[in-house]
C-alpha cells in the first residue's frame, strides 16, 4: 500500500480521506501562511484567491516534505472563502464571525480549496519525483439566517475553526441552501481531485486504500 502524509491539521480533512478509505499519517506543517502569501505576493503579484489557497497548500506540503517523512506521498491543502473579491480564512474572533455571517446569509461565495502533492518514492518503486497541485473551487449558497440563529451558531465556538467561518459537515451545514461543485471540496480536500493528481504520478486511489473505516451504508 502507498502511504499518504496529510500536511493538515484539520479534522475534517482527515475523517474526510479514512471514510474514503485512506487512513494518512498526518503532521501539520508550522507555516506562517501570512508570510507565505507576503513571499508569493513579492515575487508574482497579488494571488487570485485560488491561486492564493495553491500557494498556501504548496508551502504546507513543502515544509512537510523537507523533514525527511517516512511517506511515499505528502498532501497539503488550504481553504477560503470569496465573497464579492474578498477572501476569507479563519475569523480572529466571536465579534469577526458574527459579521461575517451577517454580511454572507442570503447570499452565495466560492469556497476555493488549494492541494498540493508531493512525490517521495524512490525511483524504483515508481516514483516520479513529481510536485503538482489544483485547486478545487465550489459556489455555495448561504441561507439567510436571522441574527438570533448567527449568536447562537458562533457561541458553539465552530465557525472561528475554519475558513469561511462555516462547516458544511457540521452545525453549519443547515445554513447551506446549496452547492454547486465538489462536496468534498467544502469539508476541505477533494477527494476527485486527489485522484486526478494521484494519476499524474501513475498511481490509482485505490493504491492508498487500506484499513480505515469506511461510511456505513444505510437505507
């Protein structure tokens, strides 16, 4: 079985890749995306926000990669949310999210999610040496929530743990009216993606299926 190091902190991206039967190694990287997007920004301009989520991905799977893992592969990725050409993290605060949330009901953002793949198998096991990314880009529809409903959502402490400042797969996913793109590109990591930059190292997805648990099917 190929082995896949996930450079992410995030519990969504890891439950996301065991229920698809991957079970990852997972170190988080230690990047100061701030300074990352300040390099990128000095070098090639402002950043579109999905090439800004690509640059913060890379930077995470690279800083992973250079202490020597005990992996074939190593995964990065990195999310955030445009709305109207402003992109959006984690919010800093209660007080940031409350905000935000009265700025995104009703209305739809693009919810970009960079990943970045890095090839460390030796040669003779196939590998390619390859470093290549993609970023997953998915439009979703916010409900329009009233006050009493953004109070009580940001008091569970949720939104201020991921980009956006909403989860899909959690409380917040009963204000998602709807989503057009990958699903999966919301929680975090894409899981078509992954396999079509999986293919551009000659590997399948079901190389790294092993032992995890995967999603009861239910009736």
């Amino acid at each position: 079985m190929t082995t896949l190091l996930l450079a992410s902190a995030s519990p969504a991206r890891l439950t996301t890749l065991r229920q698809a039967g991957i079970d990852p190694l997972v170190q988080v990287s230690g990047v100061d995306e701030d300074a990352a997007l300040a390099e990128a920004t000095r070098r090639w301009g402002e950043p579109e926000p999905a090439d800004a989520v690509l640059v913060l991905a890379q930077a995470k799977a690279r800083a992973v990669a250079a202490t020597d893992p005990d992996a074939d592969l190593v995964l990065g990725c990195d999310s955030l949310l445009e709305l109207d050409g402003q992109v959006h993290g984690k919010p800093r605060d209660a007080e940031e999210a409350v905000a935000r949330w009265r700025r995104m009901r009703g209305r739809s953002g693009q919810l970009h999610t960079g990943h970045w793949l890095i090839d460390l198998r030796d040669p003779d096991q196939g590998g390619t040496g390859a470093t290549l990314g993609a970023t997953s880009t998915t439009v979703v529809h916010f409900a329009d929530v009233s006050d009493v409903e953004i109070d009580a959502y940001v008091a569970t402490g949720e939104p201020l743990a991921v980009a956006g400042a909403f989860t899909v797969d959690g409380r917040g996913g009963a204000f998602v009216t709807g989503i057009e793109g990958d699903h999966h590109g919301v929680v975090g990591l894409s899981l078509p993606l992954l396999r079509s930059l999986l293919a551009d190292v000659d590997l399948h997805v079901h190389d790294l299926w092993g032992t995890a648990q995967t999603g009861d099917a239910t009736g």
